[in-house]
C-alpha cells in the first residue's frame, strides 16, 4: 500500500505529512489553513449578540405558557401578512416596468 505525499508550496519538498511539511513546518492542508482563517475572522468581527425583539421571539416561541404560544403565532400570522403584501407590490411594480 503507497503513503501519501504531498508537495510543500513552500520549500518544493515532498512531505509524507499531508497537512504539515516535515522539513519547513508549512501548513499544506486546506482544510487547516481554512479553519485558521475562520478563527482570525471570528476574532476581528465577533458575532453581533441577539437583539432584543429577537430574544422576545425566541422566549415567545419556547414558552411553556399557551397563551404566550398563541401570542407568538398571531404575531408571525401578521409579519407574513405583511411580508405577502410587500411581495405582490415589488411583483406587480416589476411586472409594469417590463
């Protein structure tokens, strides 16, 4: 059975590492340089915290109370009621401009 090897882009040397040169200690994997990347995003743009009608939603939403429950569905009934009447709007604009 034949190993693995990968070429460094570094040092042009083959590694029988996959995701790390043996002889210069360069990260060749792309899923690691990936991940690295996705962490020092992470650090600069930390994710926003939820805002405060979206924490309401979700404890509406998971309630145990049924009436909160019920207060819940009425309120989405109505943003999509709303959001429809938006839609067919932008259609019937679009549909008139050509």
């Amino acid at each position: 059975m034949s190993k693995k090897k990968a070429l460094c882009m570094q040092c042009r040397e083959w590694s029988t590492n996959t995701k790390v040169c043996e002889h210069c200690g360069y990260i060749i994997s792309q899923e690691i340089k990936d991940d690295i990347k996705r962490e020092e995003e992470l650090k600069l743009n930390p994710p926003k915290p939820p805002s405060k009608l979206k924490k309401a939603m979700e404890y509406l939403r998971t309630s145990k109370n049924p009436l909160l429950k019920v207060l819940y569905y009425v309120l989405m009934g109505i943003w999509m009621f709303y959001a429809g009447i938006v839609m067919l709007i932008m259609y019937l604009a679009a549909s008139v401009v050509g």
